[in-house]
C-alpha cells in the first residue's frame, strides 16, 4: 500500500513532536551537548542496522552522488545534524517544553520561507497568510513584557533551531540519489559522533547507561523513523507542503508535555497556541492544480507505474513499487500536484 506525502508528514511530526517532552524528562543534569550527540547517534545507528537486514547497496548510492549533491549533505549534516539539535537540547533544558513545543511550529515557516525566496517554490496567499500567523503566535511568547519588551534567551534558541532545521530540509530535499533510509543514517551517524566527541572533548560527556540508552532510543524514533518518513514527503509533495503538515507535531507534543510533566502554561502561551493552530488549519486548506509542461529530465528515485509520470517501458512488466534511473519526455497535463521532484515548475 502507497502511503501518500502528506500522512508521512503527519507520522514523521506526531513522533518528533512528543521528543522535547522525552527529552526534557530524560536530560536531567546531563550535558545538551551529549544529549543532542547520542540523539541524532541513535538516529543513525537504528537506520544503519535497518540498511544492513535490507543488505542495501550504500556505498554504490555514495559513489552515485554528484559533487553538487555531497555538498549539499555535508551542509545538511552541519544544519540539521549539528547545530538545530544543539540549539534545541540548551532550549529545553531552560524552558518549559509546551513552550518548546509551541515554538517548533516555526519550523514550517523557515522552511517555507527558504524554499519560496532560494528554490522558487511556488507558495499560496492562503498558505503565506497561516505561516504569518503561526509567526505571530511565535513573536507573542518569544518576546516577554516587563514594562519593555525583553526577548526570552531559551525562545531564541528554539528559533534558531528552526531555521537551520528549514535549511537542512530544503537542502535534503535535492539529494535524491540517496535513499531516506541512508541519508537519515548518514546524518545521524555523522552529527552524533561529532556532538558526543565535543562533549567528550569539553568535559561534558558524563552520563550513566540508563539515561544514555534511553535518550538513543528516543533518537531511533523521534529523528530516525521520524526523518526517513519526512524525507520521503518531501520527495513527494516538496518542502514548503512537507513542513506545512509536519507543524501538526508540536501540538500532539504539547499535549504529552501537560500529561506527563504536568506543566501549567501561563494563559498568554494558550493565546498564542490558538493563533498557531489557526494557522496550521489554514494551511491544510490548500489547493494546487493547474496546467502545467514537464521538461525532458533524467533521475532515479522510488516509483510505480500507475500515474502518468511513469509510463517507461521494462523488459518485464513490474506494478510494484521499483528504484531505477529512468528519462521523463516532454509532458503536458492537468491536475492537483505538489512541488515534487516531478512539478518544480515556473508559475
């Protein structure tokens, strides 16, 4: 069964959304550094034991990556790897995770902002108009009031988590000579090992195997599964609509953190909650379809034969889903589309 782009989104945010809650319940005294390290290590070692049983040809998807495409998971790797889970680990450890939760909505909009100005991705009215409230949602808890306005340090840190989180989406989006799966474990791998040597390096890699354990077990699910599912969105319906559904997450997250940690947010954070929310509605009201002109163009990716993108001839007959590179002639049509791999076109 086909499982269309916008529920992976949804998947991949309901089991990112409840982490700053794990997270906050499991970090305790224990370094941001070495928590963001063996989070994003969990990542990449549950998706590389997932590559070994599927016995996947990784080191031949290495070799088929273009120079331009090595760049761009080098600068994803130091973005989203790197520098976003670091921002966020410091961020929960100094605020309340329904805050923490309320403010990862703005990842949407850093990534629908970066892929409208630098991919030229086509955006709605309607969809510009949610991501500015879900912006101002984000500046009513962002700035406190005490008889002048005074940024929340913990809140900046969120933030800017979000916006290199929106430059590793849109950067990963284009790397699709590698599959979900190794991408996700490449990054994980990477960014992991290098937050715990720094940590290790800075004196701040104490922790005891419980805790240690526990927090790689959160980065299996919450970045590992969680990335594997998002990055196949964004293949299928691209960046700015993948994010627009991954902000559903922070809401189920915000839920957990009022059951398991019984927080009690002042009522200016409810305020901004309902802003954000009425935001993210407005974003799934969204419709896109017009007449548009495919161009001759030759890639590999996963896909079946059963829409009119992919109508290439093989020897055998195969209705299953396949990988393979294969050519698209020149295509004219109509109907409902996202920007994907196959609709980057002008408007």
């Amino acid at each position: 069964m086909k499982v269309s782009g916008p529920w992976l989104a949804l998947l991949s945010a309901a089991l990112f959304g409840v982490s700053p809650t794990l997270i906050k319940m499991g970090l305790g005294e224990f370094s941001p550094l070495l928590v963001a390290g063996l989070l994003y290590l969990g990542s990449g070692l549950g998706l590389f034991l997932v590559q070994l049983f599927r016995r996947a040809e990784v080191l031949n998807e290495y070799r088929a990556l273009s120079s331009a495409h090595r760049l761009k998971l080098i600068l994803a790797i130091i973005a989203g790897g790197i520098g976003a889970p670091l921002c966020l680990t410091y961020g929960i450890q100094l605020a309340p995770a329904f805050l923490v939760c309320l403010l990862l909505n703005l990842e949407s909009v850093a990534t629908t902002v970066i892929a409208a100005i630098f991919f030229h991705e086509h955006v709605g009215r309607r969809v510009w108009f949610g991501k500015a409230l879900l912006v101002v949602g984000g500046i009513f808890i962002t700035f406190r009031f005490e008889g002048v306005f005074v940024l929340s340090m913990p809140a900046l840190l969120i933030v800017a988590a979000c916006i290199l989180w929106g430059i590793d989406n849109n950067l990963t989006r284009d790397v699709d000579q590698l599959s979900p799966t190794t991408f996700a474990a490449t990054k994980g791998l990477a960014a992991g090992i290098f937050n715990i040597l720094l940590a290790v390096g800075v004196g701040q890699g104490a922790i005891n195997v419980g805790n240690a354990i526990g927090v790689l077990v959160i980065g299996a699910f919450s970045y590992g599964v969680s990335l594997i599912l998002f990055i196949q969105s964004l293949r299928l319906i691209g960046a700015s609509r993948a994010g627009t559904y991954f902000a559903s997450g922070p809401f189920l997250g915000m839920l957990f953190s009022l059951i398991l940690l019984g927080e009690h947010p002042p009522a200016y954070h409810w305020i901004a909650g309902v802003i954000m929310l009425l935001g993210v509605w407005l974003l799934y009201k969204e419709e896109h379809d017009h007449t548009h002109t495919h161009s001759p163009m030759t890639h590999r990716h996963a896909h079946n034969h059963r829409d009119e993108h992919h109508k290439h001839f093989h020897d055998q007959a195969d209705e299953r889903e396949h990988d393979h590179a294969h050519e698209h002639e020149t295509l004219t049509h109509s109907h409902g589309h996202w920007p994907d791999i196959h609709h980057r076109h002008k408007h």
